[in-house]
C-alpha cells in the first residue's frame, strides 16, 4: 500500500490537471517568511506530517493569516504539534468547502463521490455516490442531489458558483481510475468553490 499525504497528493493531481490551490512546503519560520513574498498575503498555514489524517482535530491548520507577526505566531503554534514535519503556505482561498472522493468497491468498482466539505463532513453527512465514471450530466444531477445545493446556487445576493469547473473537476476525476487502477481512497477535502473557481485545498490518496 502506497499513501500520498497531503502535499505529495496535491503535485500528483497538479501534474495531471487538477486545479490546485498555490501552495509552498517549507520546515522553518525564516523558509515561511520568504515563501510569503512569493504569495502575498493572506494565507492558510497547514501542518505537514503523514502521522496527522484530520489536521483541524490537533488544530494544525490556521487560516487568513494577514502579515508576518501573524503568521510568526502561526507557525511557532503549529510547530508544537506531535508529529511536525513542517508547514504547506497555502494561498488562502474564500467560497463553499465540498468533499470529492475515489473508491474502490469489490462489487461495483471505482465509485466518485462529492459532498459538503469542511470540518463538518462528518456530522452533515450530505453526499452522493455514482459507479465511475460519469458524464456532464451525472456530475450536474450529484450536485443537485446535495443539500448544499442551494447554497451553491446563490443564496442571499450571492453569486452561484462555478458549475461549470466545477462538474469538468467531478467528470476529470471519475476518469482517473481509468489510467490509475491500483488507487483505492482518494479524498480531496476540502475543494474551495466560488463564482471564479474551483480549487483544490487538501488531499490525500491510497493505493494498493
């Protein structure tokens, strides 16, 4: 069994299309005052470690950090964490949290999944399920199953989200197992979704 944390998950579906979010690993506090230059502010700052599945449950990720005092205090937090390997410098990402998801089933195959994302998947527990892979269609018809739906639609003067990146990004992942049979999990939580984009802020994959 091969598992890809978080930050080598994100270049292996970087590197075969996916939009992910700008991101920069860096293990010391001097590495992440610099990384900073090259992203601007604000930012995410999320613990790197292979020991850690649920990052907020150890209160490893630390969002809309604004300047470098901020983002000192930041990281000197983050580094106490059992585990520690360094940090991801995340460009920090404003719309709707979704879950998407790969896995293998004996009976029916590679199933693709989406749902509410965040760090309130578990207790939500809004998603859906098709047999990969899907068309347009089907991605369009998963998102209207969601309770989110409507959220997403455009609630209260704001604007609906990107329906079109973002069932291309639900179509583009059903295919993968077509070229990468042995992945059997693979969780992207959270997608950031707005009106502009779709983008990919946390993953992780297993293959057997």
């Amino acid at each position: 069994m091969n598992i890809l944390a978080e930050k080598e998950a994100e270049d292996f579906l970087e590197e075969h299309g996916f939009p992910v979010a700008r991101r920069i690993y860096t293990k010391t506090l001097n590495q992440a005052l610099n990384a900073v230059k090259k992203t601007g502010y604000p930012i995410a700052m999320k613990v790197s470690s292979n020991k850690i599945i649920h990052k907020s449950d150890v209160k490893g990720v630390i969002v809309d950090i604004r300047n470098d005092k901020e983002l000192s205090e930041a990281f000197n937090q983050i580094r106490k964490i059992k585990g520690f390997n360094g940090v991801l410098i995340h460009e920090y990402l404003e719309g709707n949290a979704l879950l998407l998801g790969l896995k293998y089933d004996e009976t029916f195959g590679h199933v693709v999944a989406i749902g509410s994302g965040g760090i309130y998947t578990e207790i939500l527990k809004d998603i859906t399920f098709r047999i990969c892979p899907i068309a347009k269609e089907d991605a369009l018809e998963m998102l209207r199953e969601l309770k989110i739906y409507k959220i997403l639609n455009g609630y209260r003067g704001k604007e609906a989200v990107n329906f079109d990146k973002l069932s291309n990004l639900l179509v583009n992942l059903s295919r993968l197992p077509l070229k990468f049979k042995t992945i059997k999990e693979l969780d992207i939580n959270p997608l950031i979704v707005s009106e502009k984009f779709a983008k990919i802020a946390d993953a992780r994959i297993v293959f057997s």
